[in-house]
C-alpha cells in the first residue's frame, strides 16, 4: 500500500490542483488487480483448475461475486477441503477480498473450476476467465497452461 501510494499520489495530487473547483478527491475503494494466473493442462471435454493471485490494493474490502469463461461449459468457484484424508471440493458463490490484502488461489486452496473445456489446453495454450466483483469491477484474466 506504501508503495502504491508513493507512486501514484503524486499524479492524484496534482489532478486535484488541476481541477481547482474540486476539493473532494474521488472515493476510495477497492482496486483489484490479478497476477501470476496459471491453468492446469487438460484434454477436450475434461476439468481443469485455473489459479491466481488476487490482490486489493484499495482501502475498502471487495468480494469476488462471479466467474466465467468462454472456454469452458461452466465455471464454478471452488475451496478445496481435506477431511478424513480425502480432498474434497465445494463450490462457493462469493470469496471476500480484504482491503490492503491478497487472497492466493493455489492447489488445495480455492480455485476456478472449468468443467467441460472446449478445446484441449496444452502447455503453452491459455484459457481467459472473466472475474466480476461485488464492487462492480470487472477484471479480464488470461491464465497459460501449465504442466502441473
Ligand atoms: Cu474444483
């Protein structure tokens, strides 16, 4: 957050000045941006797991609301849970991302689940989700295949 603000707090400063009528800075709110997105290698027709780094810059609490991608029948978001020695998934319909925090989605965490994928997604091909937040942000992910 320090760094975010070292680096962009001299361009707001001097928008506020350029506007000179307006005193009030914009809101602040929640600033989604997602990295490291990456897909597990998968047949036409299989599942696949797509994951990612979430990270909220903002000041304000945002929570992920809706996924989807046109390369699969359905996307779900799902939590990997490990009961009894037996991984089990649940789909969620939301997960929360706290202001000035990131949220990992990894293996045997959260994950994008792709069901039915529309094309075979080797090493080197990517699939592109589609991530809509209760803010209403949207934010466009391409996640390259990997072996995992
Ligand atoms: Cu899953």
């Amino acid at each position: 957050m320090r760094n975010w603000q070292r680096i962009f707090g001299s361009c707001c400063s001097a928008l506020v000045v350029a506007c000179g009528a307006r005193q009030d800075a914009a809101p602040p709110g929640s600033v989604i941006t997602v990295r490291d997105a990456w897909a597990r290698s998968a047949d036409s027709g299989a599942m696949t797991a797509v994951y990612f780094t979430l990270a909220n810059t903002g000041e304000i609490s945002d929570t992920l609301a809706a996924v989807a991608s046109p390369d699969a029948e359905l996307t779900e978001m799902h939590i990997s849970t490990q009961h009894g020695g037996m991984m089990h998934m649940s789909p969620v319909t939301s997960l929360p991302v706290p202001a000035v925090d990131s949220v990992m989605f990894r293996p045997l965490g959260a994950h994008v689940m792709l069901t039915r994928v529309r094309k075979p997604l080797a090493v080197g091909d990517s699939v592109s989700l589609h991530l809509t937040f209760v803010s209403g942000q949207a934010v466009e992910v391409r996640a390259g295949v990997r072996q995992p």
